[in-house]
C-alpha cells in the first residue's frame, strides 16, 4: 500500500539526512526543549518527575527508569509540556528501541552462552566433587572393617565429679519497642512506584512489585505519591484508610497526618 510505504521510509524526528551524522533520540528532545527555551526544572516541578528521570530522557539512558511503562508515561507528560505531540514521541521512542534489538539479542546471546559455560564448568567441578566423596567414604570403610578385626582395648577408668547444681539466672524483661505517633503501612497487589515525604523531608522514591509491604513512622504528616493507587492497600496506626474517591491510577499528594489517625480511631469507635 503506498501509505505503508510512506510510512516505512520516514525519517525519524530527530534523523538530520543522509548527509549528516544522526542526532540520538535524547539530544533530539533536548534540542526541542532548549530551542522553546523551557528549562528542565520547570518541567519537573509541573509533572511531578523527577530531574534524574528527566535528564535520563535527554541522554537516551532509559535503563535509569523505574519501568517501561514510566518510561512511556514521563515521555508523554514532557511532550505535553514543552509543545511535542505525545503520541508521535512515544512512537519515534519505541522504534529507537526496535532499532537497538539487535544489538541486545547479541548481549543476550552472548550472557546464555557464558551462562552455559558456567553450568558446563560447574557439572564437571560437581562431578570431580562427588567421586572425591565416594573415594573418602571407601577408604573409611576399609579402615572400619580393620578395626573391627582388632582386639578391642579397655580404656582405663576416669573419675567421675559429682554434678554441680545450677542456679538459674532472673530473667531480665527485653525493653519494648515504642512507635511512632503515626504508623503508615501500604501493601501492595500489584508494582507500584511510591514517592514519601516524611515530616517535611523527602524519605523515599522508588518501585515496589506485588506482595510487598511498607511501613512509615512520622510524628506529624507522611505526604505520598502513587504511580498504581489502585494497587495499594493503607494502614494508618492499624485502621484501614480509604482514598477519596476522586482520586485516578497516579494520586499525588495523598496526605495522612495525626488529624487523619484520630478520625479514622473515632470511625472505628463508632463501629
């Protein structure tokens, strides 16, 4: 179809000619963003991503992100914000990424075929191993069988001292561990990325995968942002809390603080 083949022959965005030398996909949204003159700071505090990722974009190291799918999402939400369409960055994204298969088929070939030289030298080392075993357990063997023929020998006798009695030692009562006044726990059915602010400092940005568990101690406000909100399960100081039911998949800014504690306690006196 000739649409098809349109399509086929299209150069990629960020693809200066046949004459010049390609511009990798990451300079390319870099150029995008500093010709319309936006700094990645103002990106970052609108988004909500993080400059790390944001800087991972525009250097093509996507091995940085969480997942492939953040990936996709924090492409779209920068295209959004400097002017780009998201469908076609994310499209002109994953064939970069078809692009470099090949070259990761041959890593991949290569770590199977290191892999299969391991296992290959450890069967062999295993195999040395076992004979050794079986070669000590026969020479025990014949040694046993020769002392059996022997003369048994009467050992001479040994005086025996009177058992000593033993005075129990008092117990001594372990200390308890006392908690926090709020106690915030989330698990998770299914990986999620959680971003914590913990009494006003940031605690943590990472990804958590199912059957995971969490737990946050704070003496005021623990502040979260959910990647997959509809995966998490939360405690707070043992109650269950429930999210509003505003809130999407991504939920930002959930705020639990010693307020909330105190009106999910009067929910469950309630109860």
């Amino acid at each position: 179809m000739p649409g098809a083949e349109k399509n086929q022959n299209r150069q990629p965005p960020w693809d200066a000619g046949a004459d010049a030398e390609p511009v990798p996909f990451g300079g390319w949204l870099r150029r995008q963003r500093e010709l319309r003159q936006v700094s990645l700071r103002e990106i970052a505090d609108v988004t909500k991503i993080s400059i790390r990722y944001l800087e991972a974009l525009e250097e093509d190291r996507f091995d940085v992100l969480p997942a492939p799918v953040f990936a996709k999402g924090f492409l779209r939400e920068y295209a959004r914000y400097v002017g780009l369409d998201p469908d076609e960055v994310v499209n002109t994204y994953l064939n970069a990424q078809s692009d470099a298969q090949p070259e990761e088929d041959a890593e991949r070939w290569a770590t199977q075929s290191k892999k299969l030289s391991l296992e290959w030298t450890s069967g062999l080392l295993l195999a040395l191993a076992v004979a050794v075993v079986l070669a000590l357990v026969a020479l025990v063997a014949f040694y046993a069988e020769r002392s059996r023929e022997a003369p048994p020998t009467v050992p001479p006798a040994i005086a025996v001292a009177p058992p000593r009695e033993v005075v129990p030692e008092p117990l001594v009562p372990q200390a308890v561990a006392v908690e926090a006044p709020l106690v915030v726990t989330m698990d998770f059915a299914e990986d999620c990325w959680v971003e914590a602010t913990v009494d006003g400092q940031r605690r943590l940005s990472e990804l958590h995968v199912q059957g995971e568990s969490l737990m946050l101690e704070a003496d005021e406000l623990v502040l979260l942002t959910l990647g997959n909100a509809f995966a998490v399960r939360i405690e707070v100081n043992g109650l269950q809390y429930e999210m509003e039911a505003g809130s999407g998949r991504i939920a930002r800014d959930i705020r639990i603080d010693l307020e909330t504690a105190r009106q999910l306690a009067g929910i469950a006196d309630d109860g």
